[in-house]
C-alpha cells in the first residue's frame, strides 16, 4: 500500500443480511475514514435496497462484482459463514484489507487454506471479527492479565447466555455459533492455545422432543495449564449475559457484571439485563470496525488474524467431537508458522 | 448489684403491643440469660394472652404492679411513648435496670426529669432503644468513622424509606418516629451533638388532602461540623431501606445497600427489599436485647442511655418546629452534668 | 457530492487548550461526515502544533480568521468562558452552526444577549456543550423519568466529585463549573426551571486557609415542585463521580454506580474509580460532537440550545448569591420567547 | 419447671480445640436453654481451663466420662472427625441426643454403622454440624429452588476459596474438608443425591514442590439430572468466599456476594473480604446450635441426619478417587432404610 495515511476506504460489503446491513449503517453514519463503495448479497433486491440512498454505493449479487466496483479498497465479508472461504480467498488474492466476520470458516481445514494463501500474499491481510478484544471490560481484563496484576492465571470461568436460539440449532450449534467467542476470549485473554476439550450435559436440561442438549458445561485445557469452563445456555429466556471470572494466584478478576441504570420499586432493586449481543457489545462492534479502517488507513493489519480464526475452527472441531463422545478430545492443530506469530 | 454475674434477670415487659409481644418472644426464646417474669398491658387480656405458656410470668394491667411481681429484676419499656416517663421514673425507684424502647419520652422535657431522676440515683441504668447501634453495618461503619480511617467526616446522607406510614401521621410523626432514629444514629457515628436543624419539603410530594407533605429532606448541623442530610419517605411504597453515606476528607463509606440473594429474571437482575424495620434489623433487636442482659447480670448499664434519649427527643423539638418554621432552627440542650458524660 | 445533508463539515475549532484539543483529536480521528478545517488560539505557537498534520487545516490566532478560513462551515468553541461570548455573536453573524462548550456564557446577562442573536437569526444554530446529555446511563434516567415509569418525579439526588481542583478554586468556581452541570442536568430529566438555590455548608471542610469551603450542599427547587440536593466535592481525593438518584412516587433510579472490572484481591473486593471526567465521560463526548454533525449536516440544530445556556448562567448567579448569604436566593429569568422554546 | 420442653439442656462438650471452644463460648453466652455442662478432651488441661468459670462445669479427659457427668442431658462432639464414631456410638448408646461436626464421620463404612445404630435406636438422635442449612442466604436460595420460583434447577455453579489451608493439606483434604460442604449444601438445595463425580486440575495451579493441585474443579451429577461444579480453592490468599448460584429453566439466583460496608477511597471502591468462616458465617452457627438446643428441649431431633452425613462421606469417597484417577467416578450407596427417609 502507497497511498496516504488519510485515504479514505471504500468497503464492498459482502452480504446484506442483518449483520451485513449493521454494518453498512454502521461505516455510513459511525465510522470516520471509511465510506461504503458496493454491497453484494445472493438476493440483488435485498443489496440494492442496502444500497440506496448512499452516495456512490453499487449493489451487486456476485462478490467478485462488488471487489471490482469502481471505489472499493478494502472488503467486509458478513455472509452466511460457508460463502466466507470463497469471498476470503478472492478479496486476498485481489490483495485487498479484509474484516471478516466470525466464524471465519465453519471448518479447521478451510481456515488452513486461508492461512496458507495470506502467507503466500507475503503481509496479513484478514482481521476476524472477534469483537469481543474491542469490548471496554474485556480490554481492561486483558490489561490486568497480560500485566500479572494477581499473578499467573490458574482458572477462568465463563458464562454465555442467549434468550432463546433458533429452533434449528443443534448442539454442535452451540459450540460453533455460541462457545466460539469463548475460544477465542479465552486464548486472547490467556495468550494461550487450546489443547483438548471435555463437555459436560446437565440430564435435567435436555429438551425432550429436540436434539439439543441445553445448558452444557464445557471444560477446556491450554497449553499454559489453564483450566477454562463455560456454561452455555442457549434458550436461557430472561437475557443476554455474557461474563469472566479469572482466577489468579493472588487473586480473581470478573467482567460482565450488572450496572448502569439501577431501580427500587415494588420491593425489588436491580436493573434490566441486555436482550441481545448487538445492544450489549455495540461499542465493540463500532470500536471494531474503527480499528480496522485505522488500521488500514496506515497500511497496516492488526486485531484477530486467520490463525486466530484457524485456532477456534479447530477448538470447534474438537468441542463437537467431545459434545459427541463424551470424552476429552483433543486439539489437533498444524504447526504455526512463522509468518502467522504475532 | 451484688448478685454473681450469672443470675438469670427476670424481666417485666410493659406494654404488650406488636413491639413488647416481639420482645416477649426475644426473650423468652432466643436470649440467654433471661425470662420474662411479668408482662403489663392497660389491656389485661392482652397481657395474660401474651404471658400464657410462660413458666412463672404473671400478667397485670398496672406496671407497678408487674415491676413489683415475684422474680422481676429488670423492666423493658415497650408502652406507647407518653407512658414513658411514669413506669421509667418508676422503675428508677426501685432501682430497676430498664431497656426502654424509643422515643424514652415524647418531649425532651420529660427526658430532662428522666435524666435528673437516674442521676439522682447516682448510677446509669437506663439502656434506650435505639437498636441501630447494634446493627452490624452500622457498627462496621462506626468502626471505620472512629478509626479516622478514610480522615474526618464531613456530611453524612441518609435515607429512612417505609413502604407507608399509618394514615394518622403527620409532618411532626416523620420527625418523632422516624428521624429520631437518624438523630441518634449521627450523634453515635459521630460522636458530637446536634446542633441545628432545617427542613426542606418537595412541593410536588405534597398529598394535596391531608397533613403529611411526603418526602422531606432534614438537614442538621453538628458541633463537630459535619454536614447530616435526610431522605425521610413514609409512603415510599417499594420498601423498607435504611442507608448511610459518611462522606469523609479521603473517602466515602456507605452502608444499607442490597445484597443476599440475587437473581436473573425476565429481562431483570436484582433483589428483593426488606418490607419492615423487623426483619431488615432482626439481628440488631437481638443483639440489643442480649447485650442489655449480659451487661445487667455484670451489674452495669451500657448502651445509648438516658441522655441519648434526652439529645434526641431535643433534636426533635427543633426539627418538628423547622418543619413548621422553615427556618433553620437551634438545638437548645441544658448543660451535660458530668454524670451523663460517657 | 452535491446535497446539502452529505456535505462534509469544515470544524474551525476555536481554543487549543485540553478541551479544544481533545475535541481536535475526536473530529479528525472519531467522528463521520466532519473535518477539522481551522483550529484558533491566542497562542499561535499551539494553534499551529494542533493543526500539523491534519490535511487542509489553517492555523490562527483571530477567531474571526478562522471562522473565515477557507473550507470552514461551522465552529467548535472550546477557548476559556470569558471569551465565549465575542465568538458565538461572530459566528451566529456568519450564520454558521455552532458547538459551543459550557458554560456558553459566564454570566446570565451575556447569555440573554446570545439569545436575542440567534433569535434574530431566526433559526437556531448553537448547541451548547451539556454532554451528559448524551451520557448512555443519563439517557435511560431520562426516559425513565419522561415515560413516568415510577410515577411522578418527587426528590433529585446528585453526587459531583473531583479529585482535586486547580489551587485558585473558589466558592464561586463550585457553582460556575460545577454544579452547572447539574443544574443543566436536573431541568432536562425534569423538564423543569429552577426557581431557587441554597447553600448549606459543612463547617467540619472548611480549609482554614483558603477561600474554598469543600464540600458544599446545594439545594434547589423546581418550577415542578422537585427538590434537588448536590452534594459538591471539589478535593475529595479519591477519584471523579457524579452520580444522580431520582425519587419518583413508586421508587427510585440511581445512575453512576461502579461497574465492570471487580477484582477480589489481598482481603478487599471491588473496582477502580474513573480519575476524570474525560474517561468518565468519554462516549458521551463521541456522542454529542457526533450528534452536532449529524444535525448540522441535515441542516437543523438539536441538543441543548441558548435557552439551556441562558437558564443555567441564572442558575448559578443565584447558586454564588445563596452560598454567600447562606439564604434561599430566587433564580431570575427573563421570559422565554416562543422562539427559544423547544 | 417440669416440662420436658422446657428443661434446659446440660451440654456435654467433647473436643476442646478451637471449634468446641467456639461452641462452648456460643452455649454459655447465647445460646438461650443450654448450659455447658461437661467437657472432654485429650488434653485435660485445655479440657479443665475451657470449664473454667462456667458454673456446674466438669472437665474430662475421657468422653465417656463427660456424657456420664452430673447434668449431661445432651452431647455436642467438636473433637478430631477420627474420633467421631466412638463418641457418637457411645452417645447413641445412652439415648442422649448430639450435635456432632463434620465430617459425621472420615468413611462412610463408619458412617453406615452410625446409621445402623440409631436405626436400632428406633429414633433420630443425630443431627450433623452442616451449618450452611441455617445460613440467611442459603435459606432464601433454598426456598427459592423449593418454590420452583424460576422452574426447575439445571445447573449449580459454586465456589469455595480459602485464604490459606496448612501445609499437611493433601488433594483429598480438599475433598473431606471443603467439597464435602458442598456436597451436602448441593443434595439440600435440590433435593437430590450425587450420583458421579469428576475432578478436572488446572495443571498451571499445581504446587511443583508438594501433593497440593490447587485449585480445582469439581463436577458432579445428581439422580435429578443437575450438574454441579465447584471450584475448590485451597490457597486463594485473598479472602474466604463462599459462594452458589443456580441456573433454572427461567432464571438464575445467586448467593454469597459482596455486601454491608463499601467504601470509595485512593481511586477504589468495594469493601472488606472475609478472612475466616467463623465471621462468615457466625450467625449461622448460632443459628443452628440454637435449633438444635429448641428441638432437644421439645424431644425432637431435626436438621441434618445420619444419613446426610453418610451420603456425603460416600460422595468424599467418590470426590478422592476421581481425583486420582482423572475419571469420572459413580457414587455408591447403600439404599435408603425407611427410618432414614425424611
């Protein structure tokens, strides 16, 4: 990249979905140094529509169209996740910045083709969309960690809950759409890799007449002898709550917790719980997206990179695997290569 | 006293309304080192129902005649206010250490003859009911407030919220019932005299067809120089919450704030308010009753005495005649004699 | 680009201090649809430093120069209060839009004369710089309050504390600076004027040596009816907090509460206190420059306006009155002209 | 007095280390319709100097000695948990009834024979010291799993820390002396009995030069399907910290927060962490001598059983094995015998 740091972006923004469409207003209305150039989605209606009313914007149904439409320097892919690979590998081999939204691929193997291309490209060119690094507390929880304000980490709990997931979801869902973020979090958090996962069912959970199992607890190990839990509750029905707890040497440090705008009334105190990650994770998102225009605004590609979305492909794989057998599985994972080191 | 500190005290209860019945059960249930000997009521009934199922305990109409009745060696107070002084002066008589619930008199000339009266009798044996002292949050902040821990005080804000208040009550009962506890309780944190009081109402809380203007916000001065603030709300409606904030030169301290169970719910997170003074100070009331027996079987008195309940029903005086006024109004007090100085 | 609602801002920023710097960094580095085309101050050396590096951007010492720098089409003032004035009556001649940081005037007569200006402008053009208006935890208080969730509003609490504040503080400057800010705040979640202002200090803080008696209680009535108390804590050494409580008829609201990180640790739990009000205040400060250029390139002014100026300059004249006779002052205002009525 | 229910107990008090003498000071200055009439230990000196002062109060070495003692009508047994079963047999063999701490037993074969004596009894004798049943928080949680208030439980989230354990503490102490807490807590809140037990360690919390894995991760299942996990940690240094939550069908509630005296001060806010479960949970200790003194007193026996405290040893037995083998280990039971069914 030659241009000047202040060039503005143009974004092709592939997908016109609800995440696509958040994130079209979001670089419209947000995001300073970025502007939306085209917008591609299967359904031509549906991009067109994203589409009007922004100056200079085309709509597109192929991605590769939107990549070559006049104005566009770099690509935010929010597609279903099984169009991401083919969308990857085009925009890397068009050499263009990419925020991609997790996951990057549904499987191990396919993330190991997108990291093998951006290391032929020679320079990072993917950020994935782990939101959850831009969130303020996790940024400040990360800080405590990495400066060993308690001591060495020993355990981390997590909670995940969802008001309700879509009737379809099964329990490799639940590991691949929901505990993902924990996997990434975690090894963020931790500066740890992920080495084998166990899954925990509560019998009293299951859901009868379904295939999904809900809550479960899933239990992993890293490399650094961590211990992580998760409880996922998928159809919990009262709110969106996501929280940490790490447990220290000298020390625990939690996130997540209630606050805000708090009532006394009818013999209750307490507030009201988030009922979706985008109000809960909203200056996240926007604080993402900002990094990534900055970023490649200088030149450069920093935040979550392939190998990131590589290593929670393959903690996923895993996980599903031991949601199945009921035993610890192992992680498998290539060797990281040095161009993919941080 | 010559007694060996382990005689058990007999107690003659006056007054057997809901207070003197809670205290009857104290008594005779819950603390060590008593029984109740006697219970007094205008209404007989109403004491020999109350004194029925209890070994040895005599029921009467007339307080003499109970502080007089075999076994009695000390006399809790739990009339209606105005009958006070007679059963105290009466039990100074015979020398009869006394727990006497609050207000000790109803105006502050009566606990000026009540004050004279324990003098008179050369050693303290009026203990006054002002059980906040007891109360663990409070005693922890009394700790840290004498401790110069956070440096000296500076304001202290309170809140005194009931869920409602008996449709008789008037401004004056806000002040007497109420404020009288938080009279008691920053002359005790602080330890330093009140000396001054105004009142300040919120015209929009005003009940437009009775006497009661609702919530008011008491401020008083202190010979210390603290600064005290008062949320006082009768009909509140929520619940029963009593709260402290000593804001001092290098911090703040707060106490009364929620806590126990906690829950996620329909969209909220929270607690349940304490709905009356009974449950939310059930351990204080025990452990005012108890530390009033162990101290009457070493022979002494401890605890808020008789110039407590003197200051207080002072306080009162000026604050109630604020409250009419709406001017700033002086705390006249007689001289402390030395026998009433702690 | 040819509408007039896509047409990006050209911000002459007059004032290179902290303020007008921070705001330099949020135009360039944060906020959509704005640049920053001129930066003014007294000091030309700093003007100069702050405008290096930003594309397009003139430096001045004359605010009047900048203003008619080329590429300018509205005004940020963040110069000191006294020099507001001078600058909003040349923008407003210009006719252009306006963010004016508090207070707009340091006397209510100089923001009478702002006033009579835009009205004859015909069209409102200034917004002043209340930015806890667009504080998340203010904003679910006020709909809160604007929906009557808890019945009619009845007392305000409020809590204003600094670490420290500059050595030349004086009683005056805990109004001016200050309290303001409530003042702003209780007549917008209120929706009411303030009628009248008193002082009540705490003798117990008075520093001995300087003019400065910290902390005071402000007490100030409502054209509605409502009591608003603020405790004012210019030294208080332990961090920045501002922190509200409405009593409504069915319960309370509290806002500014402590939140996110909680650590356990060496026997205490618990979180960190904000230092500032920057950090405190950070994304209401994105919010409301952000807010400014949405509106202003929509061609409509939004936010608090003159009025709201106006009405807080007459607050705190009264405010500085009543702490320096220690008497109830009446706040004066001129009558609201249709034109500045909302 | 020649009721039965109202005969006071004479308490014979075996073991005289820091729990008995803690129960000695409770029966003797709070307990009210107990008195401390024999105590037995080892050491006759420590047994001698705890009797001292307590009116009518013999001293022993020998247990057997202390329940045959003039005014023995009750037996509460605080020595070492080997000792347990002697004394509890000898107890049940003169019909007296007990108090005995945990562990009933250190095995449950020892436990099954304690079961078998007070079967043969023909009444329950026995209650075991698990005091958390007597905890105001644990109370509200249990009634509110009871009620069904948020459906049915699905998940227990628990934690158990302890500022420091002695250096002979070896990984199935963490069992036998913290877990077994929890596992009578968890089979009280629901109601179920732990059918299998798993032992997860966090390789980074192993102490290289000792036996101690500290912390761990507990998980069990119950016969009602509920998953429980526990951290366990032996050497947090920071604090003692008990606390549950359980996740139901339609919400989660959570006990053993943060609460009472908070302070604001050198950029922190929170409060004071407990440093022992005498002060944590002192009034639940008081609570439950003092049921166990109210059902003595009326003939009865309530509170945990016998085979409360055999299940528990039989899941402790369960809890070492999965620690050592890494496996999930099922819990075996003896069944049920009708006079230990409550």
């Amino acid at each position: 990249m030659t241009t000047t740091a202040a060039a503005e972006l143009g974004v092709a923004v592939i997908g016109a979905g609800s995440m696509g469409a958040d994130h079209v207003r979001r670089i419209d209305g947000l995001i300073s140094g970025a502007r939306v150039a085209a917008v591609a989605d299967v359904d031509g209606d549906r991009a067109a529509a994203l589409a009007e009313g922004i100056e200079g914007c085309s709509a597109h149904t192929d991605p590769g169209a939107a990549m070559a439409a006049p104005g566009v320097s770099a690509v935010l892919i929010a597609s279903p996740g099984a169009a991401h690979e083919e969308s990857l590998l085009m925009a890397l081999e068009r050499d263009l910045p990419i925020l991609c939204e997790k996951p990057m691929t549904p499987d191990a193997a396919g993330a190991l083709r997108v990291a093998e291309a951006e290391e032929k490209l020679g320079h990072r060119r993917v950020q994935v969309g782990f939101m959850r690094r831009y969130d303020a507390e996790y940024l400040r929880l990360a800080r405590l960690l990495a400066d060993r304000e308690l001591g060495r980490p020993l355990l981390l709990h997590c909670r995940h809950r969802n008001v309700s997931v879509p009737p379809y979801f099964t329990d490799a869902h639940l590991i691949n759409d929901s505990v993902s973020h924990e996997f990434d979090a975690a090894r963020w958090l931790l500066g740890q890799e992920i080495t084998a996962v166990r899954v925990h069912r509560a019998a009293a959970g299951s859901a009868p007449e379904g295939g999904l199992n809900d809550p479960q607890l899933v239990v992993f190990e890293t490399d650094g002898g961590v211990l992580v839990d998760v409880e996922i509750f998928g159809n919990c029905g009262f709110g969106y709550q996501v929280q940490a707890e790490a447990v220290c040497e000298r020390g625990t440090a939690r996130i997540g917790e209630a606050h805000g705008l708090m009532t006394n009334a009818a013999g209750r105190w307490g507030g009201s719980i988030d009922q979706g990650y985008l109000s809960r994770f909203a200056d996240a998102y926007d604080r993402e997206v900002q990094a990534w225009v900055d970023a490649t605004r200088r030149g450069e590609a920093t935040g979550p990179g392939v190998w990131d979305g590589y290593a929670v492909a393959a903690a996923c794989e895993a996980g599903v695997e031991a949601q199945r057998t009921g035993r610890r599985v192992a992680v498998e994972m290539a060797e990281r290569p040095p161009f993919h080191r941080r």
